[in-house]
C-alpha cells in the first residue's frame, strides 16, 4: 500500500498514523524506556488518539534547562464522556486519581469532560486502568477522529435532555475508532499476533484533522453549536423533538500571521429526522475523511474544506453520499450561551444545581475548598453531575431531601453559590501557562484578576449584573471559544493580549479585532469608555456585543473569511 502513497504531498502525521500498525506505534516501548520522562517524538503524535498529551511544566523549563536537566516531563490525559454525565463514584475516582497521580486538581473543559494534568509516565498506565475500571475511557479523546461529542446540559431547562444525552452517547460510541491498540497498551488485553485491526471508517491513516460534533436544544446554545464541525440543533414541534438542523463548518482554531486560517461560524445546511442523525453525521465526517486537506494541517479541519470547494459543493457532496437530501432547516430561535446557575426543578420532580467552577479547575484555594465540597457531595448525592461545555458542573437528578443536605456541603467549604457578577458568570479561560506548550500567556490563571478590575468599573455604572460573554485563551487555538465572545482576549506575548468585541451573546455571531497586542493596563483603558457609552446610550436590553457593533466600535463580521487578528 504504502508504496502507492507519494509522502512527499502529505504532512508528516500522515505518515506517522499510517506507520503506527492502528495506533500502537512504539507506546510499550516508550513506557517502558527508563532513561526518559518522555515518550519517542512519533508516539507524541499517537498518543493523543489514546487521550494523553505529552506536556513540561513551562513555569520550570528555562531553570531545568539552565541545570542541563531534561524538561519535567508529565502527560495530560482527557477522558472521553459524551454529554458530560458522570455518577457519583467516577467522579470519586477522578479526585482521588487526581490525588494520587496528577497535580492534586481536575480540569473540567470546555467539552464536557475532565483532564488530569501532570501524570508521570511512570503512573501512565495505572491511571488509564483505574479511569477504565470505573467504567470511563480516554480512547479518541484526542487525535484525528470524531472528539468527545457534546450535548446540552442542564435536565432542568429541558425535559429532552434524556433523548440528547442518547444520542450524544450514540454519536460517540458510533465512530469509535475499531483497533484494539489502547486495550493492548494501557488495559493489557492479549495481543492478537499477526491480525492488524481494520478501520472500516476511518482507515490506517484516520481524519486529516481532528472533528467535533455537539447538540444544542434551543434557547440554550450551552455548547457553541457554531463552533462545530457538525452540529446539531434540536427542532421541538407538538412536544416532542421533530428532528434537528444540520450545521456544518464552524471551528475557530487560527494562528497568528497565517491569514489563510482563521474561526469561522457554522452554517445551518438542513434538517434530518432523529432516526437519521447517526447517518448524517457517518456522511458529513467521510466527505470530510475523503475530501479534507491532508497536507497541511493548519488548514485541514471541515471549515476550510467547505470554504475551498464551496457550501454548495459539499452539500451536493454530501446528498451523494447519503443517497438523500436533508430536508429544510426549520425555524429555531436562540437566546443565550453559557449556563444558567443555581437550583432549578426539572419536569422529572428532581432538584438541579448549576454550580459555577471558575476556570473549569476543581481544586482547594484561598479558602474555598470546591475539591473536598465536590467530592463529598458525591458522597451523597442521590442523583449524577453533568458536566456542562462552559467548564462548570451541575448537581443533578437531586432528591427533595437530599437538596438542604448539599446546600450544607457547599456552605461548609465556602463555596455556596454567592452572588456571581454577570462577567464572571459568562466567563471562560483555557488551561494556557504552566502546561500548554502552545500558550503565549496566562489565561485561566489570570481572568479571575482581570475579571475582578473589568468589575469595578462595571458596579460604577450599575452594570455588575449585566450579563456579559468574556472569554480568555492563551493563543489563538481557541480553546476558550474566544471568538464567539463579546470580549475576546487572545494572549499575544507575556501579559499581552489582543482584545476583540462584537461575538453576539447567542453565540452565532464572531467578534472583531479592536486592539491588538495590549497590557493589563491597556486593557481596562480600552474598556473604560466603552462600558460608560454602554451604560449611557444601550438601547433598552441591547447586549453589549451588539451594541459596540451598532455604536460602530468594531464591524461585523459575517463570514470566517473577513476574519483578521
Ligand atoms: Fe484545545 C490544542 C486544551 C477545547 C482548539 N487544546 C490543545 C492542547 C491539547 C495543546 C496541544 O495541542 O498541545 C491544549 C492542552 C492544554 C492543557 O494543558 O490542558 C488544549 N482545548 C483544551 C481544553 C482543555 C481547554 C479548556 O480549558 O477547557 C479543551 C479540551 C476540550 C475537550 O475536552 O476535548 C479544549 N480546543 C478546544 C476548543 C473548544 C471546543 O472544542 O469546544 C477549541 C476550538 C474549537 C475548534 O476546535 O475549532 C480548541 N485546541 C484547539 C486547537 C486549534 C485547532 C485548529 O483547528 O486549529 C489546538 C491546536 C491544534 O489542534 O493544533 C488545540
Ligand atoms: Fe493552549 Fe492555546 Fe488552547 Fe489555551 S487556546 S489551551 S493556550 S492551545
């Protein structure tokens, strides 16, 4: 086979995967070799596909490095959770595998799910046993194939989150990768000798790049349906779900100086009925398998695919590998992002608890233990959590009785539900500095500061109630979702951030660029007087995204393309 294939026109992970025997590669090796923290630099590349990434604490590098010692080297791992839902006992696992393997916090991501961060290689392995034992995996985490697929999240706001847990679930198990390598790896299942595993879907050199699919069920737009590969919108007619719009193409990943990348917004291409969405979604990712750009990787998710040959050609595309047309987007109607907090009952007669985690991160600090009150609400919680793609955790499925006894557990560590500012409420950061290799600056360890200053000038204006998107990444990756924003900030170089507005509070609109490469200092200068106009001039319940594109602060952006950082 290999011989028909002219390497020279692909990029070099092409090779890798398809050199990898279904994504063994050299890993037995690599944990094995005793000589390093770190795995062999193509095992870097197979590993994310088995949900682990090599990483260094960046904050000790340069010191390491000046004492000629190698990079503390120790791995993320993200399990895989479609929909978030986790019972009280793994969620009791991952704190105390948190405890004894990774860096004593869990990160809850913009996905639903958790990461482990810091895990020595050392500790690789009992760690994806222990996740694996409570039931959970870390396969197809990461990697070029379908992610952790994502669903709306709170059962309070809708009595069909049942249905779309499903079928997230259902998504997610259908384009599993087939091969048996992390089995082999990480839970020891005999090696088959000699019988190379077959990828019926995603052949021995899976997706060009990595796919994300996620559910939303109007108003709430709780996971960015427009920052999908595929989204789906859930269509409710006579009470029940009728079936659900097809967005494609959305995805925000871009890099600095390279304007042929850029984020762009989803759009809507049709309807499917709900027996059909596994089909649709089967049809959207092979023309994207087949047609996607395979050569260069900074430009081959399905957005620039679609933005190359045309919406039109992939929906003609598409109506051909499917043997059918979707039919007519229906109407829908969206009224916000993020998430609502507090306790709410569902129509299932059970208490539900939004509780906000800032930056996502599960740990115990300056007073407020959210690590010990999460844990021993596990402890007694008659219902699950759900984790939500805001970073946050809901308490659900609670009990009439069980309710004061985790409002108890909550006030005993000081984290009770306080009176959250509208900013902080709708804020996001991405992990960033120490562990991301890919951060220019600090993200979820500085917006609490910064969010802190951005409200002072907020309760001066009687504004600190307004709901208002803020969103910090990093880099320009997008992580974070900062493009969907009403304030974006996108970390530039050591405390510098370029800082854009105009994301519309539904999430369906991108921001624009407004300063570029600016201080803390510049920051709160350049929000100063746009927050005064703002409580001055808004137009009675204008959102500020659109109100800084009405008072002609930044243009519009319509499509991905106009995009400029
Ligand atoms: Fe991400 C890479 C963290 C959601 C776009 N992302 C990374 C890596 C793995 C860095 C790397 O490649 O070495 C980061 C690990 C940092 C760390 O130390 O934990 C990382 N991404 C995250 C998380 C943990 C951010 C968070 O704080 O929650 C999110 C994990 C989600 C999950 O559970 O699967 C996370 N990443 C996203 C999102 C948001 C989303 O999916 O809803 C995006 C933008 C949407 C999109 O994909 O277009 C996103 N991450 C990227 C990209 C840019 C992809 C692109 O198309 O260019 C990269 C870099 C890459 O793939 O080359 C990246
Ligand atoms: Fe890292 Fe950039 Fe993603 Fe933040 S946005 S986690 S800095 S890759």
């Amino acid at each position: 086979m290999s011989e028909t294939i002219d390497w020279q026109t692909l990029s070099e992970v092409e090779k890798i995967k398809h050199d990898s025997n279904f994504l063994r590669g050299t890993l037995t090796e690599s944990l094995a070799d005793p000589v390093t923290g770190a795995i062999a630099s193509n095992d870097t590349q197979i590993s994310k596909f088995h949900g682990i990434y090599q990483q260094s604490n960046r904050d000790l590098d340069k010191e390491r490095k000046l004492q000629k010692l190698e990079p503390e080297y120790s791995f993320l791992i993200r399990v895989r959770m479609p929909g978030g839902m986790v019972t009280p006992e793994q969620w009791l696992n991952m704190d105390s595998l948190a405890d004894k393997y990774a860096n004593v916090s869990l990160k809850l991501t913009t996905r639903q799910t958790f990461q482990l961060h810091g895990v020595l290689k050392k500790n690789l392995k009992s760690t994806i046993h222990k996740i694996n034992e409570s039931l959970l995996d870390t396969i197809s985490a990461c990697g070029d194939v379908n992610r952790n697929v994502m669903c709306h999240a709170n059962p309070a706001e809708s009595p069909f989150h049942p249905e779309v847990i499903d079928l997230a679930k259902k998504i997610g198990s259908h384009f599993l990768p087939e091969t048996k390598a992390y089995h082999e790896i990480w839970l020891d299942k005999k090696l088959v000798a000699g019988s190379k595993t077959v990828e019926p879907f995603y052949g021995d050199r899976y997706l060009p790049r990595k796919f994300k699919i996620g559910i939303i069920i109007p108003p709430s737009n709780d996971c960015d349906v427009f920052s999908q590969d595929l989204g789906f919108i859930a269509i409710i007619e006579k009470g029940k779900i009728a079936g659900y719009n097809v967005v494609v193409g959305g995805g925000l990943g871009s890099t600095f100086g390279i304007p042929e990348t850029y984020p762009r917004a989803g759009d809507v291409i049709g309807f499917c009925k709900p027996e059909q969405v596994v089909d649709v979604a089967e049809k959207v990712v092979a023309v994207q398998r087949d047609k996607g750009n395979r050569k260069d990787r900074k430009v081959a998710r399905l957005k620039y695919t679609i933005d190359r040959l045309g919406l039109d050609w992939f929906q003609t595309e598409l109506e051909k590998y499917l043997g059918y047309s979707p039919g007519k987007a229906r109407p829908f109607k969206i009224t916000h992002t993020g998430d609502s907090y507090g306790w709410k009952k569902g129509t299932d007669n059970k208490w539900h608890l939004t509780c906000f985690v800032e930056g996502g991160r599960v740990k115990n600090s300056n007073g407020k233990k959210m690590k010990d009150a999460l844990r021993d609400v596990a402890q007694i919680t008659d219902g699950h959590f759900i984790l939500t793609g805001n970073q946050n955790v809901i308490f659900a499925g609670v009990s009439e009785i069980i309710k004061p006894k985790i409002n108890a557990v909550l006030k005993k560590h000081n984290v009770s539900p306080e009176s959250l500012s509208g900013l902080r409420k709708n804020s996001i950061a991405c992990v960033a500095l120490p562990t991301c290799p890919l951060a220019f600056a600090e993200a979820e360890r500085y917006l609490p500061t910064l969010v802190s200053k951005i409200e002072n000038m907020l309760e001066k204006h009687n504004l600190l109630k307004e709901d208002i998107v803020i969103r910090m990444t990093g880099c320009p990756n997008g992580c974070g979702r900062p493009y969907l924003a009403e304030i974006g900030l996108i970390g530039k170089s050591t405390g510098h951030y370029n800082l854009y507005l105009g994301g519309s509070f539904e999430g369906d609109r991108l921001n624009n660029l407004y300063r570029e490469n600016i201080s803390e200092e510049k920051i709160l200068k350049e929000l100063q007087p746009l927050i005064e106009d703002f409580a001055t001039t808004r137009k009675n319940g204008e959102r500020f995204g659109d109100f800084v594109i009405r008072k002609k602060y930044v243009k519009e952006i319509k499509e991905g393309k106009e995009f400029r950082h």
